[in-house]
C-alpha cells in the first residue's frame, strides 16, 4: 500500500503542477473516511499527459482514469476494453480508479451519446501513447527493435526475452503527450474544437483489423457487484459523526417565474436559491414543532429550509412535521399549457445565468416552402404535443457533505458533466470552487442531468456547513418528482405536401419549446432523413414555465413524433406502403436504409397501406414504423445548408406492433423491434440492453408519462400521481445492432427512444384509422380522439 | 426512544437501538449495515426496499421494525444461504450464489441496477411458491416493482433461467 501512495503522490504532483498533497484516502465497504482528503479544483488534471488517464503499477496491472460515470450503459466497461485493446492486456489485468475530481482528468460527457464515443477517443490516445512509450522503454531493456517486438496480456517479448510492463514503468511515470484530435463541436458541423484523443485505428492507435477485445461482446464488470449487494452505491456511503438531513419545501415546485427577484432572475445565490422553497417564499418557521423529535434541529438559510438529526427517520419526521408558512406563488402556473409555449419569449437578456437561445430560432430553410406546398398534389397539416416529462430515477439523488471553513468534499453520483455539483456547492457555501472535491459513486441512473444531482449535494452542503458535520441528505421521492428539472413540453406545427409521383415537396416545421439547455429541434429529426427540395424548420422559445434539463434524447421525441407521423400521412394519402414511400423519398444515406430494412425484416413487415384492415371490434391491432435518432442541429448554420453531411449520428429505426382497447382507450405495445447503426460498436451485447431500455423507456414516455401540476404547483409527485410502465405491460423487444468496424463510434444510449414515439403513434392510425397527435398517449387521450373521429 | 428489539435478519439475530415504529429499512442500512434494501420512494410502490419476511416478499420501507420480530428476514446478501439451507446444504465459502443470482449475472440483467435487489427478492418469493412459472405468471408476480432502465425484458429471461436450473437443482 505504502508504495501506492508514493506512486499516487508523485502522479498527482507531477499531474497538478507541484505542491504538496495528502493522500490515502481510504474507502471501506460502506464508510468513507475522509480526514485526509484534499481539496481538488474542478477538473484540475492536465488533459493532455497519459500520466492523468493511467498508471501501471509493479504487479503488472493498470488504473485507468475517466470522468465518465457507469450510469447503467456498461459504458466504464467499454472505456476498459478500449484501454486493454491499445495495450494488449486482459481485462483481468486493468480496473478503473475511482472517480474523484482531485485525481480524474476530464474526459468528456456521461451523456449526449458521448461516453463511449467521445469519452473512448481520449482513453484510446491515451492508451495507445502508453503502449508507444511501453515499447521503446522494451526495446532499450531487451536490446530489441520495436518492430521485432510482441506484446500479450502485458509482456513484451522479442528474440526469446521478456520484459513486463509493470517492470518496466510500475512505480514511474510516463511523461509523454498524448495526440490530439479536431473534433466536431456538440452545436453543430461546422465548428470544430481542438482537444486529445484519437478515434478507433487513427495511427498510433490499433489498427481496427487486430482487435482482439474491441467490437466483440462482453459481460460489465460490475454486474456481479450490484448481484451480490458487494458494490456500494452514492447512498452507502456514511462518515463518521454524520448526521441525516431533509429539505422541507413545498410538496411541488411552482413557476419558475416566482423565482424572480430584483437582483437578478435568481438573486445573487441561485443555486441556493433554484433548490430553495419551490419560488416560495418563507414567511415564518416554527421551531417548536419538531421539539419532540430527538437531536432535531432547523437550518434556515433565505428561503431554504432543512433539517438535521443523528437517526435517519428522525430527519424525515421532522422533515415531515415542521411547520412552515410559505408565501402564496405570485405567478400561476399556466392552465392551458399549449397557449403559455406559444407566447413566445423574446430574446433573452446576455446576463441571463443560464444562457437561452435567441427567438425565434431558424434550424434549416432549403428552397421555397410555399412555392413547394402550392405544386403539392397533397397536403397536410397537423399540430402536434408533447408534455413535461421526468428523469426520475428509481432512487432519488442522495449525498453526503463535509464542509470546513476551508473546505469541502461531496460523495454523491455525479451527473454527465463531471465536476459541476462542485461548481454549486462552492457557490452555496461561499468556497472557491478548487476547495471543493466531489467524489462519484455508482447510483440509481438519471438518464440525463442538471438538476437533482446538483441540488441534493448543494443541500447536504448547505446543511453540513451549518451544522459543522458531515451530513447526509436522501432527496425523497416527491424531492425527485416535483423538483427536477423538467424535459421540455412541445408545440409543434407541421405542414407537408406531396407531388402526383410520390416525391415529397414541402415541409414547414414550426416548434414552440423552452429550449433552457440550448437545445433546439434536430435538424436530422425534422426531415434530414429525407430529399426535400423546400424545406424549413423554425424553434420558438416560450417563457420559461420550469427549469428544465435535457432528459435521454432530449428535443427528440416531439420532432420525431411530429414528422414521422406527417411522413406517414403523406403515405397513406398517396396509397403506399409507409416503408416504401421512405424509400422512394430518402435521401440515399446507406446507414438510414439499413436500420429501416433491418426492422422490416426482422418484424416481417408485408407491404402495403396502413389502416387497410380496420375492424369494428373494441380490441385491435396495428403496426407502425418511425425513424429517430439524436442530434444536435443548432449552430451557425444558415438557409440553404444540407444536413445529409450530419454523420456521425446513429440512426434508429423502430417497429411497434400495439393492442388498441378502443372502449378503455388503452393501448398496450406488444412488440418492439427496434435497430441501430451507431459505426463502431464497442461492446455490442452492452447496446443490445440500450436498444432494450430505450424500447421499454419510450414505450413509458410515449404512453403515461407527464408531469402534472395546478395553479400553485407540481402535483406529479409519486409514482402513482406520474405513473411509470409496470412489468406486466412491457413490450418484448427484438434489438437489433448493427456493426460497422470501419466506421467512427457513434451514441447508442437515447436515439430508439425517438424512432419508437412516430412507431407507436402509426401502429395507432393502422389499427383505428384515427391519428393520435400528442404524447402521452393516455386512454383519455385515445378515447377522446376515437370519439372526435366518429362524428 | 430507543428499544431492546432483536430481530433475525440472515440468519442472525442483532440488537436494534432504533424506535419501535422506525420501518425496518432504515434499521437494516442504518444499524445493520446491509445494502441490499434500499430506498426507492418510502411508500410501498417501487419495490427497491423489498425484503424475504419469512419467504414473502415485504416493503420494508413502510413496516415498523417491532412488525418483524421473532420472525425471518432475508435480504439480498442472504439469498446464497438459503439456497444452502433449501438444498440442505452447509453455506460454502464463499457461498454459492442463489441461482436467481447468478442469471442475473450470466443475462446480464442489470443497468444501473438499483432496482435488481428487490426484484430478486420478489423472484424468490415466486420462485418458492411456483417452480415453472409462465411469462404470464412472472409478469403478474413482479408487477409491483418499478425499473426505469427497461429492464423487464432480462428479468424475465432470468427468471426463466433460475427457474430451470432449481428445478433441476432439486430432482
């Protein structure tokens, strides 16, 4: 061990620059001590030395590195292969270090389809570099040439001798850069950062025909921990002297807009202030009223209210009995939700602290949109909706905090962008930002960020410097529910036409959506996939009704629902098969063609026009296709761009076969086949479970899921008020993934979600001849648009 | 405040110092230091709390702790040893994975896995009462626990599996 901490030491010195620090941090099984831990600024490991992504130690194995959190992808199993792959070792031999942003460089987003792909490239430079560096130290030790060289499971041999990686550099550093890579911007084609890393096959890295590892399937790593209750999670995690915390609020959060204040839209601390109160005021707390509960104790900070105490269900209860007098919400939430997004919101002022997107937003115009509808022979036009929806993981957030004057350190599961709880706790408790250390675990998977898992460790903090103890807070499930950050609810126009050949020639996409995370519609959703000679796509911001955050294919679902119907509509207006008139209007993208023939021929799909076996019976079925996928298509891109050229993006393609109950309006999915083609597939069985979670994810989303709320607040606030698809109505799912060795490594997490809306939605119209235009797609949502249909 | 409770709990009988009406969850993560059982949403409607209460699958986090004394409490780090006591068996060291276990780990069940304790735990129930269940028997027996990763799909395929090897296990 004592060599270990020599190692760390020297790393992390040479890593941040010099200066003295403690190490040792030891983790027990179910408790953390942190009397050694050093504060660590965020992401203050240098990006570009393989010393920051690995270390080989003595016994021949290897620490990697990564700020990609395992939120339930595999995706720090597929990091591992990629690392193993350039090195040649087996994957008993390397494991991931913890993740603690005071010894983790910052490699990419745990999202946006990213951590492999993106996440990958910089472990693959970093690997790759190593093995370089391993190689030449080899061939000086042996007296070798590098090309007479071999390596297996982490020896190097050459004319009969043998040296071990772990002999060569165990306990030293490697002192070498890492190649570095031009890579797309996340907001579009053509802005392009410089930043490390390599994709798969870029020399030095492997060439992709040796993979051994890579591209083959590959059970995760830490599947037999979770099974055997021997993996801790965020919320196993307890210091000594710790005292349980609660937030009191409201039971759901009112309008963003009570969260106004002279100062600024949020006051001075708004990341207090955002977890505070619900936009409520506190009028008067009544310490008295949890007297009774032992060790009980009221931290108020401005409009944030929490309570401590040593037992767990003593903080709940107190939690649960403190009085508190809230003022009334000055500004009601909207009670028609369709007309408060089209209110559009101007431009939003510069000093906004969480930045918006000028309105309204133009994401593509090519040719006349007009002119293209006038020559149509056929046209449509529908309104589509989509509603609020919720992260809502199975567990809500939790975290513990120990905060010093000088101080911080937060344990807790950090969301896709690594180091950013850090950010807001610092704010919170008045520290510099590289006085606090966050440190991740495992925990129950959020599908996107921004919110919970900032506020619960903001709380923790809150409360822990108050107290002056650790403390730890466990959000509870109406916390989780009727505090998140929302995924944005649509309003969304569409017009299209199509000419007497079947070609179609307009499409007109208006969108009405808050667009907080600066997210407008994908220009790849609304029509990319298609040759549209006239085409527009506009995004509207509307006033800001909630916070919200991207949630798993976030601005997705409601283009997606919106133009795959449309494209169906225009099918069955000129009486063709919904598959074969894709085809025939396709823009010629191989990868598009091969996940719509991979569905269509795993779900047997017999051509021919929907709706053509309509019943009278009140149980029937239908069948429906839809494409999706997730991409960004924001950026400066102007009229006239082509969005043919948008690769890498994975695209998906799904088939729903669903039951209608035409009296009870509920539908049931049956069966989901659903394919993707994301290029290089680095653990195929690992995206299998993505296209079956997202299938079984989207087949919720699309049917029941919303969040509700009155005039005063959120009333969505457990899994009975914001129901959540149970294990009897799930839908079987064939997943299909496709490989493509050859080709750089695209998202797979998200992009199924987006093509199974449109799919579910056209089973629907081929099963009643009716079209439901919005999500969710609940009974009193199907009753109401079969009894609208029949008069 | 706190009590002389003793409850059994994997076999073992451990001192709680918690109050008579603290549900049994708190007690087991807080006092026991179990993390099988946890916390999902403090009202009987996700299953992650789930716990065996003399074989039955229970809520603990809505059953006061002095509800179980004198009675059986499995969790999930006890389900090795009493598929060592159904087969007769001596627990081995370290003990043989429940089957249910271990296709969880050969399907590859779990994504973020925060759920898979409890569904398990209802699996085992099933399993106990019915040895061949149908995919209309697993789907109604696990309704009650929520996965919001969709992994419904591989729980029933491990299901299936578990099942096979018990039964072969048995004859």
């Amino acid at each position: 061990m004592t060599n270990l901490f020599e190692k760390e030491f020297s790393r992390r010195a040479f890593l941040k620059g010099g200066g003295a620090l403690i190490v040792g941090f030891a983790l027990a099984r179910v408790g953390v001590s942190d009397s050694a831990a050093s504060p660590g600024a965020p992401l203050p490991i240098s990006n570009d030395q393989v010393d920051s992504y690995l270390t080989v130690h003595g016994d021949n194995t290897v620490e990697l590195f990564s700020s990609i959190m395992e939120r339930g992808q595999g995706t720090r199993t597929s990091l591992l292969m990629i690392a193993a792959e350039e090195l040649d070792v087996g994957m008993d031999q390397i494991s991931h270090a913890h993740l603690d942003t005071s010894t983790t460089p910052y490699t990419g987003l745990a999202g946006g389809s990213q951590g492999t792909s993106i996440g990958g490239s910089f472990v693959r430079a970093a690997a790759a570099s190593a093995r370089q560096s391993l190689l030449g130290l080899a061939s000086a030790n042996l007296g070798v040439p590098i090309a007479r060289l071999s390596v297996e499971r982490g020896v190097v041999s050459g004319r009969g001798r043998k040296v071990t990686y772990g002999e060569l550099i165990g306990g030293k550093l490697f002192n070498v850069k890492i190649p570095e890579h031009r890579q797309r911007n996340d907001l579009g084609v053509f802005q392009y950062v410089v930043r490390a890393g390599l994709e798969p096959g870029e020399a030095p890295a492997k060439p992709v025909d040796q993979y051994k590892l890579v591209g083959k399937p590959r059970p995760r790593v830490d599947v037999p921990g979770i099974v055997t209750a021997t993996l801790p999670y965020s919320g196993d995690v307890r210091l000594p002297g710790m005292l349980h915390g609660r937030v009191v609020r409201p039971p759901g959060q009112s309008s963003l807009q009570n969260k106004a204040t002279p100062g600024g839209p949020f006051g001075t601390n708004y990341t207090l202030e955002l977890l505070a109160g619900g936009g409520q005021k506190v009028l008067s707390v009544d310490e008295s009223s949890i007297k009774h509960i032992a060790g009980a104790q009221v931290v108020r900070v401005g409009n944030f209210v929490g309570v401590v105490a040593p037992d767990e269900w003593n903080a709940i209860q107190a939690a649960a009995e403190l009085k508190v007098r809230w003022k009334t919400p000055s500004s009601p939430l909207p009670g028609n939700l369709e007309e408060a997004l089209k209110a559009a919101e101007p431009g939003l002022p510069a000093s906004t602290p969480i930045p918006g997107p000028v309105s309204p937003l133009l994401i593509t115009e090519m040719g006349d949109v007009e002119a293209g509808l006038a020559k149509a022979a056929k046209t449509v036009s529908s309104t589509f909706r989509t509603s609020y929806l919720l992260h809502g993981p199975t567990g809500p957030h939790n975290a513990v905090a120990h905060v010093t004057p000088t101080k911080a350190t937060i344990y807790h599961q950090c969301g896709p962008n690594y180091g950013l709880a850090a950010q807001g706790v610092a704010q919170a408790v008045g520290l510099p930002p590289a006085s606090v250390r966050e440190i991740s675990y495992q925990g129950s998977s959020f599908y996107g960020g921004a919110s919970t898992d900032q506020d619960c460790p903001t709380a923790a903090a809150v409360l822990s410097k108050a107290v002056g103890k650790p403390v730890r807070v466990q959000f509870m499930r109406w916390d989780d529910m009727g505090y998140d950050n929302y995924d944005a609810a649509e309003v969304i126009h569409v017009r299209a036409g199509v000419d007497a050949t079947g070609k179609i020639t307009a499409f007109d996409y208006i969108a009405h959506s808050q667009e907080d995370a600066a997210q407008p519609p994908s220009a790849i959703n609304t029509g990319g996939v298609y040759l549209i000679p006239n085409r527009k796509v506009v995004g509207n911001v509307s006033p800001r009704i909630f916070m919200t955050a991207p949630l798993r294919s976030p601005m997705d679902r409601g283009p997606a629902l919106a133009t795959e119907q449309i494209v169906d509509e225009l099918a069955y207006a000129t009486g063709t098969d919904p598959l074969e008139f894709r085809r025939q209007n396709m823009t010629g993208n191989t990868r598009w063609l091969e996940v719509l023939d991979a569905v269509a021929k795993a779900a047997r799909w017999k051509p021919g026009r929907a709706a053509a076996k309509l019943s009278d019976a009140s149980l029937v079925t239908g069948r429906g296709f839809g494409f999706g996928t997730h991409a960004y298509g924001g950026g400066p891109q102007g009229p006239g761009l082509d969005f043919r050229t948008l690769d890498p993006t994975t695209p998906a393609a799904a088939i729903a076969d669903i039951e209608v109950n035409k009296k009870t309006g509920k539908i049931t999915v049956k069966h989901v086949y659903a394919a993707v083609a994301p290029g290089l597939v680095v653990n195929p069985a690992r995206v299998e479970d993505q296209v079956i979670g997202t299938a079984v994810m989207g087949t919720s989303q699309a049917l029941m899921e919303e969040v509700t709320f009155n005039e005063s607040n959120v009333t969505s606030s457990d899994w009975v008020t914001y129901p959540s698809l149970r294990f009897k109505d799930h839908p079987n799912v064939t997943p299909i993934v496709i490989q493509h060795l050859d080709a750089v490594p695209g998202g797979c997490g998200e992009e199924p979600i987006s093509a199974l809306f449109p799919a579910i939605a056209n089973a629907f119209f081929d099963a009643t001849g009716v079209r439901v235009r919005q999500a969710p797609m609940k009974p009193a949502v199907v009753r109401h648009v079969l009894a609208n249909a029949s008069h | 405040m706190a009590t002389q409770l003793k409850i059994r709990v994997n076999g073992h009988v451990h001192d709680v110092s918690a109050g008579r009406d603290t549900p049994l969850l708190y007690v087991l993560r807080n006092e026991l230091h179990l993390i099988g059982p946890r916390f999902g949403c403090g009202l009987a409607q996700c299953g992650a709390c789930s716990v065996l209460l003399d074989g039955k699958e229970l809520r603990s986090c809505v059953t006061p702790v002095v509800a179980v004394t004198g009675r059986s409490i499995t969790t999930l780090e006890g389900l090795p040893a009493l598929w060592a006591e159904k087969r007769r068996r001596k627990p081995s060291s370290p003990p043989e994975l429940h089957p249910l276990q271990q296709a969880w780990i050969e399907v590859g069940v779990p994504q973020c896995g925060y759920c898979q304790s409890g569904m398990m735990i209802q699996a085992a129930d099933l399993l106990s009462t019915n040895t061949q269940p149908t995919e209309d028997d697993i789907r109604a027996a696990m309704n009650g626990h929520l996965c919001r990763c969709g992994t419904y799909p591989k729980i029933l395929k491990a299901i299936k599996r578990a099942a096979a090897v018990m039964a072969k296990g048995r004859a």
